[in-house]
C-alpha cells in the first residue's frame, strides 16, 4: 500500500524539532534541497536521497556497514526500486482492494497508532518512587516471607497406634510420597486432609489453622522427605508428619524491589492507557449490533487450522523488563526494512517470500 503513495521529501530532519542534523563524510551539515535531490523514479514515485540515506542509517551497524560504497549502495536503491516495481504492480491488479491486504494494512496502522498514542504518554521513567513505595507497603507481603514449610500427616486417635504408624511411615513405606500417601490412606482418621493425601498445603510459624505442637514439629524437620515422630496435638489427636517443601524466608527491599515494581506499575498504566484510548475511539463511533443475527454464526469446530493470518485485535500491552517499549506486538515485518532474515542478500525489499 505504501508503494501507491508519492513521498512527502519536504521535510528532513534538520525540520525536525530536537533531531539532530544529519552529517556529510566530511562533516558538513546536509541541507534540505540536497536531502531531496531524486536519486531514481518508478513512474510517479520518487526515491530521494534522504529516503536512500534513512533506510540505510535504519539498519544495524552490521548492515549499515556493508552500504559504504557507491556499488554497495547502487545495489540498496534497486532493492527499494524492486519493491515499488513489486508494489505498483500490486495494485495494478487490484491487489490493494483485496480484503486480506487491507485487513494487514490496518493492522499495521492500529499498532502504529497505539504505539504512537501510548510511547509519548507512559514511559517507565514516569513511575515515581512514591507511586512504587505506596505499592510496596499495600503489597509487602509479596516481598517479605516467613520461613514456610509443606507437609503431609496421617491423624490418629490413639497414642499407642500414632507410634506404631509413625515406626511404619519412617521405615521403608514411607520414603517415598506414594508410600506415605498410601499409610495417609490406610491409617488417617481425619477426612479432610485424607482426599488430599494428607497434604497440609504451605503454612509458616503464625498459622492458626494446624494445632500449635503439630506446627513446631513442621518446621522442625530438617529436610525434605523427613517424617516425624508421633505428635501429640493436644487435642485428642496424634500426626505423623512428613515435609514434602520448603519456603525460606525472604525479606526483599524497597530498593532491591523498585525495579520488579516499576515494571509492573508499568505494564498496569499501559494496559489502562489502552483501555482508556479505545474506550474513548469507541465513544467517537456508532456501533450497531444484531444480536439476532450473531447468534446464527456458524463456528466450524471439526478442527482447528491455523491459516497464519493472525489476529484482528490488538494484545494488550506485556512490556518485558528492560523493555519499557516492549507493550504491544511489533508489526509484521514490512518488505521495505532490511531484516536479519534477508542478510545473506543485505536486502528484503525484493518481495521474495
């Protein structure tokens, strides 16, 4: 679609506020009539001197190294001649009509926009430390942990039989987890731990929810796979007790946390600046819904093909750490960049698949 468009060479960078000016080899500062001298045609579209010099500064070191010559740089300018050869002949036949090229074209364009909407109003660097401290205090329990410890048991009633099973689990039947579940299974009286297999879940030293005796002797196990002797829980009930994880615990700072929260303050205002951006498109629109109608679409469900068209809508933002520009899905690939899958030519405007 972009072949079908005159360029706009009036403008160069030395227009652009804040851009610094591009450089001659020798130093001297290019002006704007030079940066639009035309260096070649294709019918109406005309490639300048700017536009050669930008796509090839675009490119890595390791490209752009390679584009020194005047051979070299010949070869770059009929790659961009092949692609509006390519383009214009596209649209002769009517390819920029087509559904699936202009449903690709508007992809590329709400990405753009987006990107364009959200870059120039969230940054990471806008997130205050007040912003990731008053995070923090709300959320400390993420970063400072008591030492916690998993384990299973096996209940009983009786002192006289929690030893005998507790000789059982700490020999040979209970060295592995099977072996004690299946002791769980056997011996526990306690049915709400029994369908789990005895499994008690984590729990640290504050917990309320285990008998206090049955709590120390947890955390008193040395390792895991270590099985206890018999407990008494005080309150009529005897565990066998076997550690199956261990939690130690951990106490993060503000500092050594701001960055993990920054970005997630981050990802959070970019997922809302998105929200709020299309709910306000939305509100600009008239949109019309047959319910009636949508219940009649038929969804072939026989089996899933994946036809490597992708998806309409546009992700949410996910930007990575380190990345704070990392929020929506890079465009695919447009055959006027030079791509790493093209460097054994040093080109892809040549439209080869």
């Amino acid at each position: 679609m972009t072949g079908c468009q005159q360029r706009d060479t009036s403008s160069t960078v030395e227009e652009r506020p804040g851009a610094k000016k591009k450089k001659k080899g020798n130093g001297a500062p290019q002006t704007v009539d030079e940066l639009a001298t035309p260096l070649a045609k294709v019918d109406d579209i005309v490639i300048t001197l700017g536009e050669l010099q930008e796509r090839i500064n675009r490119q890595s070191p390791y490209i752009r190294a390679r584009y020194t010559s005047p051979e070299q740089k010949k070869e770059f300018l009929e790659s961009m001649i092949r692609f509006e050869v390519l383009a214009k002949e596209g649209v002769r036949r009517g390819l920029d009509k087509d559904p699936e090229v202009i449903r690709t074209m508007k992809q590329v364009m709400i990405q753009k926009l987006m990107r364009d909407e959200l870059d120039t109003k969230i940054t990471a660097d806008s997130i205050t430390d007040a912003e990731m401290k008053a995070y923090y205090d709300a959320n400390v329990s993420e970063y400072v942990k008591p030492d916690e410890v998993r384990a299973s048991a096996i209940v009983v009633k009786n002192k006289a039989q929690a030893e005998r099973v507790a000789l059982e689990a700490r020999g040979e039947a209970g060295k592995t987890n099977k072996g004690f579940r299946d002791l769980v299974a056997k011996y526990s009286t306690d049915d709400a731990t029994k369908i789990r297999g005895g499994d008690l879940r984590y729990f640290d030293a504050a917990t309320t929810e285990l008998p206090a005796p049955v709590v120390r002797a947890a955390l008193a196990l040395g390792q895991t796979g270590d099985v206890s002797q018999a407990i008494d829980a005080g309150n009529g009930t005897f565990y066998i007790l076997k550690q199956t994880g261990r939690r130690r615990a951990m106490t993060k700072s503000f500092e050594d946390a701001k960055a993990q929260i920054r970005t997630k303050l981050f990802r959070d205002k970019r997922i809302q600046g998105q929200k709020d951006f299309v709910e306000a498109a939305r509100a600009k629109s008239t949109i019309e819904v047959d319910e009636a109608m949508l219940a009649k679409v038929r969804i072939d469900t026989s089996q899933a093909v994946d036809t490597g068209q992708g998806s309409d809508l546009v992700p949410p933002p996910a930007p990575g750490p380190g990345d704070p520009g990392g929020d929506l899905n890079p465009p695919p690939p447009m055959m006027d960049d030079v791509g790493s899958g093209a460097e054994g030519r040093g080109m892809s405007e040549e439209g080869n698949p």
